[in-house]
C-alpha cells in the first residue's frame, strides 16, 4: 500500500473537563508541541458556554479540525429513570449547540447503560426518540460509540457486534477499537462492514486487559489496523486516546511512523 494517499486525519484529545482556563491551555500547548497534529477531539465534560469561553475554541478552529466527544460522567439515556434521560438530554443538547458554534464536523456520545432485563427493541426506540432531539443540525452527525463489556445489571451499549449493527442503522458511529479488543473482538471485519457509517476512530492499546494504554505495547496490530484503512478508503477521524502525555507522545510517534 502506498501510505502518501492517506485520506483520512489523525488528532488527539483536548481535555476540557472543568472550567479552569489555566488548564485548557495547557492541555492545548502540549497538542501544539507534538507534530503534525491534523484535527483535535475536544473531550467535553465542562461545556463553555461564555463569549470568551468559546472564542477559545473558535481560535483552535482557525488552526486544527475540531471534533466533540460529549460529556458522558453520570449521564445515561437508556436510564429506567425518566429525569435522568431528560437531564442528560439536556446537556448533551447544549453539547451539541458548542459544537455547532465551533464548526465541529463529529459530535461522539455514549448511550449510556442499560438494564439487563430491558429487551432491545425497547433501547432502539428510546435512542432513536433521544438522537432526534438532540441533533439540530444536518451538517453535524451524531455518533454513538462502542463500549467495552461489562456484564451486570447494567451492561453499556452498544458493547457487542450484534449491538453496533442495531446502532447502525439509524445512528453514525464512532468506532473505539481499544473498547473492542478488550471485549476480545476482532475490529476489523465490523470496521470493514460499517466504514461507510464510521466518522471518528478511537485508537489505544490494550495492555494486560487496561485499555487506553500506549499504543506498541499491547495487542493492537497496527499495521493490519492502517492497512484496513487504506483498503476501505476511510476519510473520516483517527484520533488517539492515550492516557498520559508521555504516553500520548510515543502513541503519536509510532502512529506516524506506520503512516510514512
């Protein structure tokens, strides 16, 4: 494969997760110090919501992509409870307002967790019922990202293949390919089967069973995983979710590496 034809961007997270300023720009001097950063996926768990606040963002705009991944922490639209759905509707609405005001091009969110004893035509409906509210515009898709299994009387969803297909026909997705290894799921053949609905790829290791681990160092193939890419002709966002800086700053070298 001739790896110069790349379509697709690679990015890493902006931790925006309180309203301190101090430590936007921090995170945000340690994106600009690593090379070749195309697009940036601001993790969103405080939502600015001032002037100032988003012009913040709307000057990163003038110099990366901008991608949203929506605040997720206690929120749950599969919840039983009706105030907690109409809550998290609530916030992952003015989520999507910021990401419309920033020119994001993906906006990323989790379904949250559902019953166990809950049969899924009843999650289908309730998700279809939240994505209409909450997505105002046509030019930012809504995706919904894959979690990894965990099995008690909440399991996240989607978290199993079957689960993804279900999401895929009514919803974007964003594909986390750490979150299906450590569910022990072979990624490729679903991103091969749902590339024309993938926006936004969330690329880690999976270490001794820890995901969000420096990719090299686990049992993600990486070159199978570019190769994917190249074949399927993905366009769309590669973006690294690596747990600390250091960590962040090897990922990003082997990323490129492979890419050249």
């Amino acid at each position: 494969a001739i790896y110069h034809m790349r379509k697709f961007s690679i990015g890493v997270f902006l931790d925006i997760l309180t309203e301190n300023k101090k430590e936007w720009i921090e995170n945000l001097d340690f994106i600009n110090s690593l090379e070749g950063v195309e697009h940036i996926e601001i993790f969103l768990e405080y939502i600015p919501s001032t002037n100032a606040e988003i012009n913040f963002f709307k000057d990163i705009a003038k110099k990366y992509k901008i991608i949203v991944h929506a605040p997720c922490l206690d929120l749950n639209l599969l919840s039983p409870n009706g105030e907690i759905v109409n809550a998290t509707i609530s916030k992952l609405q003015k989520a999507y307002s910021f990401s419309t005001e920033t020119h994001a091009r993906v906006f990323t969110m989790h379904a949250g967790l559902m019953p166990k004893f809950w049969k899924e035509e009843l999650v289908i409906q309730k998700l279809k019922r939240a994505l209409k509210t909450i997505q105002m515009s046509k030019t930012l898709p809504v995706c919904i990202e894959n979690m990894p299994e965990r099995w008690s009387i909440q399991i996240p969803y989607p978290c199993t293949p079957t689960h993804y297909k279900n999401i895929a026909r009514f919803s974007f997705l964003t594909m986390d390919i750490g979150h299906f290894l450590k569910s022990k799921t072979n990624p490729i053949p679903i991103l091969k089967r749902f590339s024309d609905k993938i926006q936004d790829i969330h690329l880690h290791d999976v270490y001794q069973g820890s995901d969000h681990s420096e990719i090299g160092g686990g049992i993600l193939d990486l070159r199978a995983f570019i190769d994917v890419l190249e074949e399927i002709k993905y366009d769309k966002f590669v973006t690294i979710e690596v747990v600390g800086r250091k960590e962040i700053r090897e990922s990003w070298k082997i990323l490129q590496k492979n890419l050249v």
